[in-house]
C-alpha cells in the first residue's frame, strides 16, 4: 500500500540552529501538507501546496519557518533558527485527486525537540 | 470561527465495554465531519467520515450519525478491543481547511 514518507523521523537540536524536514506524497496526490503537531493538541496547518504553488501559507512563521515544492513533488519543510517552543511533531499528509479536502493520507511524523 | 471540541482523555475502559466519545461543534453550514485515530507511533488515519446530515459513517466497528440538531458527531463503538487503544480527533471541513479538535486518548484495559 502506498504510504507518505517522511524523514528524518526523530530530530533533536540546539536552539538558534537550522532543521530540515523531507516528505514524500503518495503518487499522484497533487495536494501537499504540512501540519505541525503539539502534545495534546490537534494538528494545526502550517502550508498546503497544490502541484509546486503555495495554497495557503497563512499559519506559516514566515520570520523563520519556509517550505518549497520544487517540482510539485516531494517537498521540505526548514526552520531557521529553531526555538525551543517549535518543538512539536511535524506531519506531512497529501490528498487524492477528487476527494473531500478531509480525506486525508499522513506520513508517520518527524518528531522534532529544540533543546 | 468554526471550531470543533472533543470531551477531554483519557478515557480508560475494559475489554469489550461499550465506547462514546463526543464531538461537537460550531460552524456556519453544513461541513463534512470525520474522525481520525492516530495509534502509538503511527501516523493519523482517517477512521470514518459523513458529509450532510443524518449521515452515518462506520469503520472497523466504529459509527459516527452526523446530527445536525444537536452539532455532533459522536464515536461509537459496541465493544472494543485491546487493539483500539489509540488517540482518536474530531474534524471538520471548513471552507476547504480542516478544523480538528484536541484528540481524546483511549486506553482499553484487558
């Protein structure tokens, strides 16, 4: 069964320094996202991609947070610099041609502590 | 804005106990509902979905009646299982975004 990739699955850095995180779509799924996860909370919307364009980037901490889609496929999340409330699972899902906006396929997360 | 709330985790039931756990919400129209569960170390799975009301989604032994009347979407289940031990959100389609509650912990006892 075809599956979101993400990596790296568990990342632990310093304050002030720079992270990346890589997801993979499901083949075919035009509609990109990131969601960032906090512990006891819902995921929330960081920037929905549709093909290599930005959707909606409204929940995005431009100031140090960017993400790209170069070639409307696989897709990297930065931050930089990291601090130490950015700690929080980090989600990628994608979304099937001709389904509901809900219908949703996540990868396993990247587990991100700024320390 | 539209918002969802979910009844606050965790919540500990035996094996083969009935399970209830409460969705509502707050929205302008008629949004899709669903629910996801996420199991230990696993990514979020979309579980069951209705998109008008009245409808009732189901999944693996889980059912959710969209009611209007009320605003919920409450998770049911007859009798879980060890394996339904999970965190399960609440969601909502709102304007093309979806809206998720908190996440409710389940945590079945044998």
């Amino acid at each position: 069964e075809a599956e979101v990739a993400q990596s790296p699955r568990y990342k632990i850095t310093e304050k002030s320094q720079a992270v990346a995180f890589w997801c993979d779509p499901i083949s075919g799924h035009a509609t990109l996202y990131w969601y960032r996860q906090i512990l006891g909370q819902g995921p929330e919307l960081l920037v929905q991609f549709q093909d290599e364009s930005v959707v909606d980037d409204s929940q995005l901490p431009k100031d140090r947070f960017s993400a790209e889609r170069l070639k409307g496929v696989d897709s990297t999340l930065k931050i930089q610099p990291a601090e130490l409330g950015d700690s929080a699972m980090y989600l990628c899902a994608s979304n099937p041609p001709g389904t509901e906006t809900g219908e949703l396929f996540f990868g396993e997360g990247s587990r991100l502590t700024v320390l | 804005g539209d918002s969802v709330t979910q009844m606050e985790g965790p919540v500990t039931l035996s094996e083969e106990a009935c399970l209830t756990i409460n969705c509502t919400y707050t929205a302008t129209g008629y949004p899709s509902l669903f629910w996801y569960v996420q199991y230990p170390g696993e990514g979020l799975q979309l579980l069951l979905k209705a998109t008008k009301a009245d409808d009732k989604g189901s999944n693996k032994g889980f059912e959710a009646t969209y009611r209007k009347e009320t605003t919920s979407f409450h998770l049911e289940k007859g009798s879980v299982q060890v394996s339904d031990s999970a965190v399960y959100f609440c969601a909502l389609d709102s304007n093309y975004q979806l809206i998720w509650g908190a996440g409710t912990k389940l945590i079945i006892k044998p």
